[in-house]
C-alpha cells in the first residue's frame, strides 16, 4: 500500500487480488474440483482518494419549484455530459500518476 498526499486529498493506492475463471479450461472441465485448477489471479493497483485538509464544499440544492419537464431534461442532458468529461479527467489523471509511480 502506498499513499501519496496532495494539498487537499490523499491517495491511497491499494495492491488487489482477483481470482478469475480461464473460460477456455471451464469449457473443457465442469467438476468443482477442476474448477479450482481453471483459477487464476490477477493482480492491479486500485486507487481511492481522501479529502487529509479543508472541508468538501456544502451541498447546495437547486431551486426546482419553476422548472419545467423540458427545463429539467436540458439539466439532466448537461449534468451527464459533465459526468462523462470529468470520468475521462479521471482516467487521465489515473494514468499520470501511474506513469509517474512506475519511474
């Protein structure tokens, strides 16, 4: 485990375990104790960040009594567009920091 602090969140980047199922071998063996033999692990860092300073900006609810069924499609429709960008910043800022752990 290894964890790395900013100004305002840590990461902590955790080692993971899986066992998956080699799907070729599962064709071939069916007994639960061939099963077992058609396991492998895979190994990956996993990354979680947490807020270490400051407080996360208080939830401010959206003033809805006007919005109309068009209005709240359009909001919907642009919040999820923001969703989708800021899961790609993600990937991206996952990727710097893994290329920069690897030197």
């Amino acid at each position: 485990m290894a964890i790395i602090k900013g100004e305002n969140f840590e990461a902590m980047i955790v080692e993971v375990n899986q066992d998956r199922l080699d799907n070729d071998k599962i064709r071939e063996l069916l007994t639960p104790e061939q099963l077992l033999e058609c396991t492998k692990t895979i190994t990956f860092n996993q990354i979680k960040c947490n807020r270490i300073t400051g407080e996360k900006p208080k939830f401010k609810m959206p003033d809805l009594s006007n919005a109309t069924p068009t209005g709240l499609v359009d909001m919907l429709g642009d919040v999820r567009e923001q969703i989708k960008d800021l899961q790609k910043l993600e990937g991206i800022y996952k990727d710097a920091l893994g290329a920069r752990l690897k030197d």
